[in-house]
C-alpha cells in the first residue's frame, strides 16, 4: 500500500474514530465523511462498508489498552514497576480521553452490534491475561503474594480500570487520573501484599 493511501486509511480511522464519539455508535457513513472533509464514495473506495470502517477504527483504539501497554513495560524487570505502570496506562489520560469516550460509546451499543460485544470481550480477556502474567511472575519470583488467583485479581484490575475510565470521562469532580490511579493500586496492594510506589506509576 502506498504511503498516500496509508495516510487517507489513516485519516478516515480517526474521522470514524471521532465521529463515534460525537454520533455515538450508531453513526452513518455521511458523518464520517463529513467529519472527514469527504464523499461517502471517497470513503467506500478505501473500506467496503461503514461498517467495516468502524470495525477497524475501533480496533486502531483497542490496541492502547494492550499492544502499547505491553510495550510500555517491555523493558522493566521489577514486578512492582511492571504492575503500577501497567494500572496507570490503563486509564484515560484525562476526561477529554476520546479513546476511551468511545469505548464507553461502544460497550454502550454492545447489546445491539455483536461484533463490538465481541470486540470489547476480547480486549477485557486479553488485558485479564496481561495482568495474569505479571501477577505469576511476581509471585513465582517471591515478590508478590497473591490473594487471590491471578484471574481473580486481574478481572478485579480491568474492571475498575472500566469503572473509574468512566467516571473520569463523566467529568466526576473528584476523581482525576492520579486519584484513580490511586484508587486501584490500593486494590493491588491488598491483592499482592507489595506497596506498590505510586509515583512509579505516575512517573
């Protein structure tokens, strides 16, 4: 593929991207052309469908929560520092995070479009599993002692990682991404028995 056509593909994941967020998860192909400055033809050159477009847009997001949270600690040997920097990125940045406001779009319409319940269970299963690994490593190397089992814990993590990413993005007045943060390495820190330093995770 062309460098040219990349840059248009990639252009149009954002305006679908966006024009989720602002339409919801029911948006039409005129919305996403027009939030891209083109035709409804242009677009269906590049995908066959809205549909498809979406599709992909939405995976382009999904992979922050995994792909690039496995990058971000791909070269950390402490189980400590794997497992706070891991909590922190899983968070909206801030509640303007549009990834995540269409995340909450997507789950929000799952009952209707099976393809984003599948979409969105699979990234919840696969984020469970990232946890799973570093909680058994720290375990196995005598640096954390479980609570539970590692699923137990890492379900617990992700869904209120789930929870405070939407109270943030709701504009709750209080809860900011350093006080979710914090909120959720209080969880981890019963789950392991290990302190956890926020400010690695905050770094």
């Amino acid at each position: 593929m062309s460098n040219g056509r990349q840059q248009r593909r990639e252009k149009l994941l954002k305006a679908a991207q966006r024009a989720v967020v602002i339409h919801g998860a029911d948006v039409r192909l005129k919305d996403v052309a027009d939030m891209a400055g083109l035709t409804s033809g242009a677009i269906l050159y590049h995908f066959p469908d809205v549909q498809s477009l979406l599709v992909e847009a939405n995976r382009a997001v999904m992979e922050r929560f995994y792909d690039n949270r496995l990058r971000a600690i791909q070269g950390l040997s402490c189980p400590g520092e794997k497992l706070t920097v891991t909590i922190a990125s899983g968070l909206p940045r801030d509640s303007d995070d549009e990834d995540v406001k269409l995340l909450c779009a997507l789950g929000g319409a799952a009952s209707r479009y099976p393809v984003y319940a599948a979409m969105l269970t699979a990234l919840y299963d696969r984020q469970v599993a990232m946890y799973q690994i570093i909680l058994e490593a720290g375990a196995a190397s005598g640096v954390f002692t479980l609570s539970q089992l590692s699923e137990t814990i890492g379900r617990n993590i992700v869904a209120l990682e789930d929870a405070y990413g939407y109270r943030m993005v709701a504009r709750h007045a209080t809860i900011g991404h350093e006080v979710a943060t914090e909120l959720i390495l209080d969880y981890a820190r019963l789950a392991t028995s290990h302190p956890l330093d926020k400010l690695v995770a905050l770094a």
